[in-house]
C-alpha cells in the first residue's frame, strides 16, 4: 500500500440491487486498488476489494490478441450475417451500455433479453397480468408499519436492505425504526434472516401459491376451513392474524424474491402476491416490490421497456418489436436451436444455463463483452475485456425501486467501457446494414405476389 | 384436390410463414403461392425457397414434411382447411376464426391462441398455452374448438372466454387459468392449481384434479349437457370410458377470490 490514497466520496456500489450510493472508498491511486470500502456490507467489500486490474489483451478474436478495432469489425459482421442473433446478459453494465445494445438489436433484427428472463421474468410477466402497486424504497424507509419478505433471504443476498430501506432505518413516520414495525418473514425454511423476523410463517415447500390464494379470499371475507394447514402447513389462525395485520396497519410492504418467482407456478405464484397487495389497497396502502439480485437488472428492464416497449424477451426479426417470453427469452431460442450468433454482455450463460442450452451457445459464433475471464469467454469468437462499472466508469444504474443512480467511478482502467465497445459494434453495424440495403434494394418486397385480377 | 407444400429445404433457424394460410392464398396461381413472402429468421425469402407447390388451390392445404420449425401457420385463417403431415411449431391458428386444421403429429407451445372461432385437431401431443391469451393480454380464445388426442402442458385455456378445448391424455398446471368462460374437459390427470382465478365456465375431468381452497364443494349430480358433448368427442376420435355418459359427477364452485362462477366437475364413478 502507498501513502497516495485518494477518498471517493457517496460511490455506489453496484453488487445487488440495493445499489448503495453512501459508499466511502479510499483507494490507491498507484497502486490501482480499493483498500477501504466504508459502509459497505460483507458483498460490497468483497466486490470493492477483490477488483483489481489484471494483464490481460482488451480484444481477442478466437483465444488471438487483436485490436480493439479488428475486434469490432469481425463482431459486427458476424451479427450482419446471422439470421437469428441473440443479445443477452445487460444487468451488470450501464444504462448508457444497455440502449447501445437494443440500438444493435434493433439494427441487426435480433432478439434482445436480459437476465431478468432467468430471475424476476415472471414477475415481469404479472406485472403485465395483474399490475404492480409500487413505491420506492424511500417510501418504505420513511412509512412502512408492515414489512413482509416473501421467499427471499436477504441478510444474506442483500445485507443492508434491512438496515437502509426497510427494516431497522427511522423514517419521518417511523421514528422509533424497527419498533414501529412488524416483519413478517414467509420462508419453507428457516435462514440468516428468520431472526429479524417478529413473524416466521412457514410454508410446505411449493406450496406458496395456495397460501397466497388463501390469504386473498380471507381478504375478501371469504371463508376458508381448516384443511388449509393439511394441504398448506400454515394454520388457519396464522393467516386470519396476518389478514388482520396486513388490512390493519398503514402502509404495507410485500418484497418478494426467486423462492416465489422461480418455484412451480412462475408468473402465477409473483401474479398472486401482486393481486392480493392490490386486494390490500381497498383497505389500506400497500405495495409490492420485487427484490432484484444484479446491480443494474433493473436498468435493463427499464432501458429495453422504453426503447422496445417490453422488458425482456423481445424479437425484431420482423423489424418491429414482439414481446413472447418463452419464444424469444434466450434458454428458449439456444434451447431449441433456434439462435445462430450470440452477443453476451457482462453475463455468463456457459457456466449457468441449462446443459442443452450451453451445448447450442458453443456451436454458434460468441461475441463477449465482460471483464474478467469466465466461462462463456472461453468459447467466444470475439472477446472484449471491459472496465467494472461503478469502479473504473461512470454511468447511470436502476435501484431495485426504479430510482435512478449516478456512478462515481474510483480508478482508471485500461480497458474501454461496455459502451464505448458497444458504440462501436452499433456504428459499424449501422454502416454494413445500409451498404446492405442499397446493395439488394427492395428485392424481398418485389417477390410479394399479388392476387391476380382475373 | 387440394394444394400440396412439400418441404424440400428444411430452414436453419426458425421460419415464420403466416402466409400459409387459405385467405392468403385465394385466387393466386401456383408460382404466385411460391412467390409469398416469409420470414427465414429475420430475412424475407418466398415461400418457394422451402417448398414445391403442387395440386389444385381450391381452398384446402395439404403440408408435407417436418415442419416443426415453422410458426404461425393458419394464422388469420377463417376458412378451408390445413393438413399437416407431421410435427408443427408455435403460434399455429393464432386467431384463426373459422375453417379447419388437423395436425397428423405434435403442436407446438401457442396452438391456437386467441383463436375466434374453428377448428383444431391434433392427433399427437400439444405444448403449453393452447387456446390461451398472449402475454398481457385479457382475453384467450374466444370461440372454436381445440381436440387434442394426446397430452398437453401448463396453462390450457388460459384467460379463455368462449369455446371447447377438448384433450383425450393429460393436462399440466394451470388449467383454465383466469379463464372467463368456455368448457374445458380433460380425460387424463391434470396438474395443480386447476381454475385458478377462474370467474366462469367449466372444466371437466375424469380424475379428481387437486382443489385450490377457494374452491367449494356443490354436488353431486349426473350433468345432462355432457351426454351431448362426450357422444360428439366420441365422434371426433376420442377414447372415453362409456361410462361416463351415465355416471355421476362432484361439482365445486369457484374461485371464490373472483366472481365464484366457475365450477370443476370430475367423475366420481358409475
């Protein structure tokens, strides 16, 4: 360690959701290195600590070193050529990162998705189903009485949400912090976080939904008999007093994670605690918050909703954007063999997807941006080596509540960012798109047969 | 005669031929037929790329081939029919109102969303969402009928508002799902959550299906409506336990978290 040490003040920290922006780094500036993360949690120090600049080529082209320029080129016309490319990844990079990549989507009429498909995908899903009764997690910090966590562990996959957002920070009408509130934890199983829990509701696995679809008729004054602990493993005296707590208190909170939205049921299980936080609003004020896992998720799904209109999982084959999960979402189209070039940005598909899909990613032209080694690096055609968002470049970022969140980087890389890197493929895509279209005209529209009048 | 497609070029990535359809095909000449515009990925080739053409248009579509990979066949049709030789992919009868589609092999996810009205038969195995709504939308099939001789997955008439669907195997999760109206009959085992959000229409069952706790016993009773419809399923191919015609069936309401209307009948036996 030097004694040159410079103190980036409120950095974010771009590892989870929570995005916290109250992050003090010392860092050294010879060195390149963060040696203090203050107020950072146990994820956050790790992901500050563990980043360091490594020697590696910033472009390569089949395991070559390459120019960065070279680099481009061949990436851009391997996804001029395919007929069916696919985008994927997106939730670790900017905001600024991610429209360059539904820019070349666009271009190319390939399908963009991002790794929403495989985490919070079905809530997106409900989303569009039932609707989501929302606020930010300011909102909950300063007026939630009732806080229940549904199928999520966050003590530890997101430590500081408790803390910061939700559970013991004093708000404007929270003064008293967690006294003034009651935490509900429904879990099959008992965690790191049960212990924050003034009540633990215990499920029999998979059995969420129904417990969801009961507390939605009790809601609405129907009556339930006492079968439902039998089939359910909650007693029917748990769910009338929580009934009464959630239709009793002022403001409300249900955060749900991927033991709701990736258990049998998907889309249904996240649509029925939607439904019952908008049941709750005919009562009292309650809202329902998906807690997303990568640093800039929620990014993605705001950038490809407002440039395409939908959020994951959409084709523009056609030249116009369709939305069809379980079509267009990438297990699907490298499952069924559907995709013939791939761009992955800042993700890792060859290490976590199922085996039929990383056995069709590695017969097809790779073109990956990250920025470190992984396994979906390993099989690409192209390479890029990248700088770490919220460490070496600026940018915007999506908290899990859709507040938007400006990155103070720490150091310098040596490497360009995903969007100087993206700009460049979408340029040169753009280029070779044109040259294509003056070069063929309107042939396609010319071979359209029209009824004949006779 | 009908107009036979023999697939002579099996597409690469997946080929979207909407155009495969006896509206879009009215009145052209063969060569014209070859010449309609599909979607091989994201390029615009003629349907000719892939197919001969022979036969007499006369309304009536004959495909030979696998044809599994392509999608939105029948889409739009609302009359003539379509025979498909083997497998079919997505999207096939996606809003179709009227005409006929008998699938020789396995359909694909989507077979027949949003449909209006028609039919479609499938002799092997369907996938998910038949009959159903596209994402985000209210509204399934509004009319027609799907019977499919063997199995078919998650979310059977999903948001359905009118219409039969009729499966002689089994059904997954979620069957009949929001759905607003219409019949549903399953002669298999079905999967869980069965009517979940359902405001009205029947779903019919030869097992007992496993019961959400919205959902409330009624009776018991022997239903004369199903005489009409297992005698014409009878008709249509199915394998039904004669039984039935006579037996009695369990009634049970639901869901009581929306309107309570619907109801799930399942056969308890002689």
């Amino acid at each position: 360690m030097t004694d040159n040490i410079k103190i980036v003040e409120n950095a974010t920290c771009t590892f989870c959701g929570c995005v916290c922006d109250d992050m003090d780094l010392h860092v050294d500036v010879e060195e390149k290195k963060i040696v203090k993360a203050k107020n950072a949690c146990v994820l956050g120090r790790a992901w500050f600590a563990e980043h360091t600049i490594e020697d590696a080529p910033a472009a390569m082209i089949d395991g070559k070193e390459v120019s960065i320029e070279e680099a481009i080129e061949e990436a851009a016309q391997t996804l001029v050529k395919a007929k069916f490319p696919i985008t994927y990844g997106l939730s670790d990079t900017t905001c600024e990162a991610q429209r360059q990549a539904v820019a070349i989507s666009d271009f190319v009429k390939g399908t963009i998705d991002t790794t929403t498909s495989v985490c919070h995908g079905p809530s997106g899903l409900a989303f569009q189903g039932v609707g989501e009764s929302t606020s930010t997690l300011g909102e909950v910090k300063n007026r939630a009485d009732l806080v229940i966590y549904w199928g999520g562990n966050p003590a530890e996959s997101h430590p500081r949400h408790f803390g910061r957002y939700a559970v013991t920070p004093k708000g404007m009408f929270t003064p008293g912090g967690k006294k003034d509130r009651t935490v509900v934890l429904v879990d099959v199983r008992k965690t790191k976080s049960s212990p924050v829990a003034d009540i633990l509701v215990r499920p029999k696995p998979g059995k969420d939904f129904e417990v969801l679809w009961a507390l939605r008729a009790l809601v609405k004054g129907k009556t339930l008999s006492n079968d439902i602990e039998k089939d359910t493993g909650v007693p029917l005296d748990v769910l009338k007093d929580l009934v009464e707590r959630m239709k009793n208190c002022r403001f409300g909170v249900l955060f749900f994670g991927m033991g709701l939205t990736m258990t049998r049921g998907r889309h249904f299980n996240s649509g029925a605690l939607l439904a019952l936080a908008n049941d709750l609003n005919e009562f009292t004020h309650f809202v329902a918050k998906p807690v997303r896992g990568h640093g800039n998720v929620t990014g993605a799904d705001n950038v490809v909703s407002w440039q395409t209109g939908y959020p994951f999982g959409v084709n523009f084959s056609r030249g116009y954007p369709r939305f069809n999960p379980g079509e267009f979402t990438t297990v699907d189209t490298l499952s069924n063999g559907h995709a013939d070039a791939a761009l992955i940005i800042a993700s890792d598909p060859a290490s976590n997807f199922p085996k039929k899909a990383i056995d069709h990613l590695k017969r097809i032209p790779i073109i990956v941006l990250d920025t470190k080694s992984t396994e979906t690096t390993k099989d690409a055609h192209v390479a890029f080596r990248t700088a770490t968002y919220g460490i070496n470049t600026t940018g915007t970022v999506y908290r899990m509540d859709d507040v938007a969140i400006t990155l103070r980087p720490a150091f310098e890389s040596p490497f360009p960012d995903d969007e100087t890197i993206l700009t460049g493929i979408r340029k040169r895509v753009h280029e070779l798109m044109l040259a294509k279209h003056k070069a063929h005209g309107a042939s396609g529209e010319a071979k359209v047969a029209s009824p004949s009048k006779d | 005669m009908a107009l036979i497609l023999k697939l002579h070029t099996q597409p690469d990535v997946p080929l979207e031929a909407d155009c495969i359809c006896p509206d879009k095909f009215a009145q052209l000449s063969l060569q014209q037929v070859e010449q309609l515009p599909v979607f091989h990925g994201n390029r615009q080739v003629a349907l000719g790329d892939f197919f001969h053409c022979s036969g007499d248009n006369d309304g009536h579509i004959q495909i030979e081939g696998d044809i599994s990979k392509l999608k939105h066949i029948g889409s739009m049709m609302s009359f003539g029919s379509i025979r498909i030789s083997g497998s079919v992919g997505v999207h096939t009868g996606a809003a179709m109102s009227g005409g006929e589609i008998i699938i020789e092999g396995d359909a694909d996810d989507w077979l027949g969303p949003e449909m209006l009205g028609g039919r479609i038969v499938v002799k092997g195995n369907a996938g998910h969402m038949v009959g159903s709504g596209y994402r985000g939308s209210t509204v399934g099939m509004q009319g027609g009928e799907i019977l499919v001789l063997g199995n078919v997955k998650n979310e059977t008439g999903h948001v359905m508002r009118r219409g039969l669907i009729a499966v002689n195997g089994n059904a997954g999760d979620f069957t009949g799902v929001n759905m607003l109206a219409g019949n549903i009959f399953v002669f298999g085992e079905m999967g869980i959550r069965t009517g979940a959000g359902m405001k009205r229409g029947s779903i019919v069952s030869q097992t007992e299906p496993q019961m959400l706790p919205t959902f409330s016993y009624a009776c018991r009773y022997r239903p004369v409506f199903l005489t009409h419809y297992l005698s014409y399923l009878v008709e249509s191919g199915f394998s039904i336990d004669p039984d039935m015609t006579r037996g009695e069936f369990e009634r049970w309401c639901g869901d009581s978290v929306e309107l309570n209307r619907g109801e799930i009948l399942f056969y308890t036996g002689k």
